[in-house]
C-alpha cells in the first residue's frame, strides 16, 4: 500500500532522476584493446627523439598545468610536435572534476571505504576498469586514483576516499584497482604519496615517522601499487614527511620511489603541494600542477643559471611522454560510445551491496520477513534523499539517484506492506510513526569531504532519534552511511546495524537488496570501530593533530587493530568484522613450508552451518618472535580469500604467504629482514576471532 500523503514528505528531485535525459550527453571508452601498446623502451627511445627538437620555452610550457576559465587539470599539448594535451580527471569514486569544460555526470560509485570493506579484489579490478572507461568517455587520459593513504585516524577527512587502517588490505585491493584501470590504456594515478593521513594541517603539517614506521606502514600500498601494478603515475602529497614536504622530498621521491621501486612512470604534485622549483625538480616531481608557479618562469631562471641541469628537465619530460606513447595517446584516440548507464549502475549496485557490512542483528530481525511484515517506519535525513558520495575533489554529479524509499518499495510487496516515509527532522512524531510500526528502519550517516576532518560522531539530532526510535520501538534497523568509523551510544538500544558507507547512485536499491535478503552481507571492517573517540589517537594532541604543526607518529607499528590489540582496548567492533545472514565454521588449519625457503603455505577448511548461501571473508593473520631491535604488533593481516558457500557446503582454502610475511624493516640494515624463531599463525573472520591456531618456526 502506498504511504499517505502527508507521511510521506519526498521532493521529487530526491528520488530518481532520468537516466535518458543525459546518458545521450556522456560518451564511454571504447573496447581497452584499441591498440598495441609498444614496450617502455620503445616508448622511452621515442620520447627522448620528440625532447631532443624541443626549445627551452616549449620544455618549460610541458612541465606544469594551466588553469583557465573552462580548464583546471590540463597540460596543454604541442601541436609542432604531436604532443597531445593531458586532460586529468579526479576520482576515485568515480569521474569527478576533469576534461575540457565543466564537470560532466558519471557514475557514482560506492565510496572507496565501501570497495574495501568487499574485501574482494576482482571487484576492485572491475571497479577500476569502469571508471576508466568513463574517464576515456569524459574526455581524459589519465584517473587520478586510487588514493591509498592508510586510515591511521579514523577522523581523517579522506577516509571514505581510502581503503581502511591495514597495509595489507590496502594494496591488495589497490593493485587490483590499478591493474582495472590500466587495463583500458588509461593512466592511473596512485596517491598521495606518502603519509597523507589528516585533513588538518595539511598544507603545512610536518610529520615525524620513524623509518620502520614508514617501511612497514605507510609505504607498502605504495611499494606494491608500482612493482606489481605498475602504476603510471605518482601523486606526492601536501604534508611534509620529517621535515621535508612531500613533493620536494629527496629521500622519499628519488631514493625510494625511482631507484629502490624502480619507478618508471612520473610523479604529479597534489594540487598545490609544490613550494619550491628547484628543491622539487632535483627531488624528482615531474609535473606540478595546477599551474607553473614554480616550474614556469622561475624554473626556467634556474635552468639558464645552471642550478637545475637541462638534462634533468629532459629527464622529467621523458618519462611522462613515454608512458603516453606507452598508453597509445601519441597517436589516434578509440571512437566513443554512449555510457552504458544502467550496466554500470548495476555493477556500482552489486559493489555497495557487497560492500555493507551487518555490524549488529539481535533476535535474526534482517532480513526482514515480508511474509509477515505488514508495516514499516522509514525514518531519517538519508531515508528521504540518498547519499551517493563524500564531498571535494572526489564528489560525483550522479547519472541518476535511487532514493531509500524507491529502493525499498520495490523491494517488499506494496500490496502487503505499507511503509510510511519520515524525515525525522520532528523527533516526537518520528517515534510515533516508529510505535505504530512493526519495524523501524532508520536512516541517518554524515558527508565527509576532503579539506577537513571529522567527528566520529553523529550529529547530536541523529542520535537522539535513533534513541527515540528504539524506545518506540524494539524492532529498530538502523542503516549508516558514513564515510569512517561511527561511535554508537545507542548500540544496545536497537535490534540490528547495518554500515552501508556512502553507497553511491544506486543507495535505495543496494540498501534494500541488503534489508530484504536479496543479498546476504558478506562486507567486513577495513577499519576499528572504537567505542569512544579517546580509544584513538585523538586522546594525545601530540599524535592525532599535532602541536607547533608537528604530528608525531609515536605510536609507531601500532595503527588500527594493532595497537588496540597491543593496549587491550576492545573495540566496538574490530578490523574484519562482519556478520552474515548464514553461520560459519573453520577447522583442519595446517601449515608447511617448503624445505630451504621461508614462504608457507596455510590450509584450512571453511564451512557453511547456517541454512543460507553466503559468502565469508576467512583472515590469516601472523603473530612475530621476538625481534631485538623492537618487537612487531602481536597480530597482522597476511591474507585473506573470500568463499561463497552453499548451506553445508564446505571448501579448502589455500593461502601462500611469501617470505615477505615473516619480515620486518631493520633501521640498522635499512632493509628487509626475516625474523627467526616462532611464528603464531592465526585463522578466522576477523582480528578479533581466529579459533584456529598453529605455531610455526623459522631459523
């Protein structure tokens, strides 16, 4: 049955809008194998022939953006010698501002945090290959995504922009990412390299990161996205990094990234991250942007006076026109089509959902029962509109919007179950509107943006009418789509939780595929969920956002699930966690390891006991020996593999860790070392639970 009017209070404009009317606007990529990529040596050999004819002005114009009225993320091109402009365009969540002209609509995708929390890197490969394909659509060559800063505080403003607090997680998914958006021939961008880890300061913050800290934390996403993924591009960061700022950091830019990684793609800054022309140049940025205010006149001055040499500017220019050439954007450009609107709106669907993490469901309330459900509250800010993204440079304009209430009532039987729709701006008739019902569902979350940090709490409105709600009625779901870690002092007030993120275009459908069991939640956390902001770093000014523009980084190894395992701080909900509409069993963990070489190899089984089909994320974490020159944390991700089992239904899961696993980064050797003696290996579903447990030693 349809709401009554007065109940249900929903501007047209907040429910769907038509895809038709601007899918006609919106070009996508064609097929990825337009052409033959040649190898980066041809590329190079053919880059260093077009440097060879160019001036010194025409060196100089290449190496920075340009900024005009319609233009903000462009490097112009030389027709002379068939250099192409470079049209950039903001992610990760889909394509954001970029290209010629204003921004244009794309697919909003769930929120990166989202992405993470599937805990499924083949889904982070189609995640990337599609918004690659409307990046070529709209008119640019190269994504700026992922960004894979680690969540060191879960206040940070970009948190839904990232994959979560582990390393591990973090390049798995953003190899997989990469690999899907390099797949079409567009350049991907990793960033913000490195440590750019909070909104406030950021512009001038200076961050004191011990080496190990950095090695073991901060630095392998990045270590992984350019050997394995081989990213095209870098971008280096606002902040400083022991002293130095990012993007003019010696140690970080040259020795790490190009000559320990390997590096042979260039290194963009983040939007006004360059302070200097030639400290930047001699560090190894490639291209500042947005503008040349130091690599344009000022550069120039430096190279005619001898303090940048010529051959470093060829070298910088080099290096981006060969991953061009490599890419094929030297030459012809694959013919456009319309987006496939709705086949990415189904993907983008299918990723919020599986992204959706069941954090609480007391008394087995969800999925709901639309046999017996006869009515149902829909109350809150985000039941009446969606919310499809966090705000900056990230944000998307939508192809269309599902609302909540659209989602949901296609979902139940209109002619069994009649739902009434409540913004809950008038808390009193919120909760009556929540007694009358036989479930109540309430919707509320935050915006997150870049530019500034966040509460870990709800508005203080939110969490009185979610109090409000539950004393009306036991029966109360509540729904969160936040872009970070929430606090939750009504947590034992209601029946059921349900961490949605930001899920994008498709909010009110994926929402409600969750809520009625058409999908069975299978997210886990790719962050801790504290129970108080003083459980995180934000206890100690000096740590989390810092005194006199210094954060120190003293907590050291100990980000995340980490150090709350190191201080015994239970949490509210710990790293991996996350329920199902089914039960699941671990048994038969076995360890070996090949004679003469560390890597091992974890067997275990994994069963469904439950009477649904579902999905579980099984966790292999390793537990270290003790190390002289300073112990590990007690338990870390190593691996992890996602199973989809049918009730009763019971797979092997084979999970190899490499000698990377069992090593620490040495300070006195400044490299990678294994430790020796005995290794716990722990199995489970989440940092918090690993029943099984095998001991395994290395000389």
């Amino acid at each position: 049955m349809m709401p009554s009017a007065p109940s249900r209070q929903i501007p047209a404009s907040l429910r769907i809008f038509p895809v038709l009317a601007v899918s006609a606007l919106l070009l996508a990529a064609a097929s990825p194998a337009q052409q033959a990529r040649v190898t980066h040596a041809q590329a190079v050999v053919r880059a260093r022939a077009i440097v060879a004819r160019m001036t010194l002005d025409e060196k100089i114009a290449q190496l920075h953006g340009i900024r005009d009225a319609t233009d903000f993320r462009v490097v112009p091109g030389l027709p002379r010698l068939g250099i192409p402009a470079l049209h950039m365009t903001n992610g990760p969540a889909g394509v954001g501002p970029g290209g010629a002209g204003p921004q244009k609509p794309a697919t909003a995708w769930p929120a990166p945090i989202a992405l993470a929390a599937t805990w499924d890197p083949e889904l982070a490969r189609t995640y990337g290959k599609l918004e690659a394909e409307e990046t070529r659509a709209l008119g640019s060559l190269l994504f700026e995504a992922p960004d894979i800063n680690i969540a060191r505080v879960p206040q940070g403003g970009r948190v839904f922009e990232s994959f979560g607090e582990d390393l591990y997680l973090d390049g798995r998914i953003a190899v997989a990412a990469i690999e899907g958006v390099q797949s079409t021939g567009i350049m991907a961008n990793v960033k913000h390299f490195v440590a750019n880890n909070q909104e406030a300061q950021r512009m001038s913050i200076n961050e004191e990161i011990g080496e190990r800290t950095l090695r073991e934390i901060y630095m392998p996403a990045f270590e992984a996205s350019i050997k394995e993924a081989h990213s095209a591009s870098l971008m280096c960061a606002y902040p400083k990094v022991n002293g130095a700022f990012d993007c003019e950091n010696t140690p970080i830019l040259t020795d790490v990234l190009k000559k320990e990684w390997g590096f042979d793609g260039f290194v963009i800054s983040d939007w006004g991250a360059t302070h200097s022309a030639v400290p930047s140049a001699l560090a190894g940025l490639d291209l500042e942007m947005p503008t040349g205010r130091y690599f344009g006149d000022e550069l120039k001055k430096a190279v005619e006076s001898g303090q940048v040499p010529v051959a470093r500017i060829d070298e910088m220019l080099e290096q981006r026109f060969a991953k061009m050439i490599e890419y094929g954007d030297f030459g012809p450009q694959p013919k456009a089509a319309p987006i496939p609107a709705l086949e990415h709106g189904a993907m983008a669907r299918k990723i919020a959902a599986q992204g959706m993490v069941l954090l609480k469901n007391e008394g087995n309330l969800l999925p709901l029962d639309l046999t017996s459900t006869r009515t149902i509250a829909l109350i809150g800010p985000y039941a009446v509109r969606p919310n499809t993204g966090g705000g900056g440079s990230s944000h998307v304009i939508p192809l269309y919007t599902i609302t909540p209430y659209d989602g949901l009532q296609a979902a139940v039987d209109s002619l069994v179950t009649r739902m009434t729709v409540i913004d809950g701006s008038d808390i009193d008739a919120a909760a009556a509107a929540a007694k009358r019902a036989q479930i109540a569902v309430v919707m509320v979350g935050d915006q997150d943006s870049e530019g500034r940090d966040q509460s870990l709490e709800l508005p203080a409105a939110q969490n009185q009418l979610i109090a409000a709600v539950a004393e009306a009625n036991p029966k109360t779901v509540v729904v969160l789509k936040s872009g970070s870690a929430i606090v939750m002092p009504w947590i034992d007030k209601v029946a059921a939780v349900l961490e949605a993120w930001y899920p994008g275009e498709e909010d009110g459908n994926a929402v409600a595929d969750v809520l009625v069991g058409k999908v069975n939640p299978s997210g886990k956390l790719p962050l801790t969920f504290p129970r108080s902001v003083e459980d995180t770093l934000a206890s100690n000014p000096q740590q989390y956002p810092g005194t006199d523009g210094v954060v120190q980084y003293s907590e050291g190894l100990e980000v995340g699930y980490r150090g709350y395992t190191v201080h015994h701080i239970a949490p509210l909900f710990p790293f991996g966690f996350g329920l199902s509409y089914t039960q699941f069993s671990f048994d038969g963990l076995k360890v070996s390891r090949q004679p003469g070489s560390v890597d091992a190899t974890v067997i275990f089984k994994v069963t469904n006991t439950g009477k649904r089909a579902g999905a579980e994320v099984a966790q292999v974490y390793l537990g270290f020996p003790e190390i002289a020159e300073g112990n590990e944390p007690p338990i870390q991700l190593k691996g992890f593999k996602k199973v989809m089992l049918n009730p009763g239904e019971t797979t092997l899961v084979e999970i190899k860790l490499d000698t990377r696993a069992f090593s620490y980064w040495s300070e006195k050797a400044h490299a990678w070392q294994v430790a020796q003696g005995e290794f716990q290996v722990m199995v489970g579903d989440s940092s918090a639970n690993t029943p099984l447990r095998e001991n395994l030693t290395i000389r």
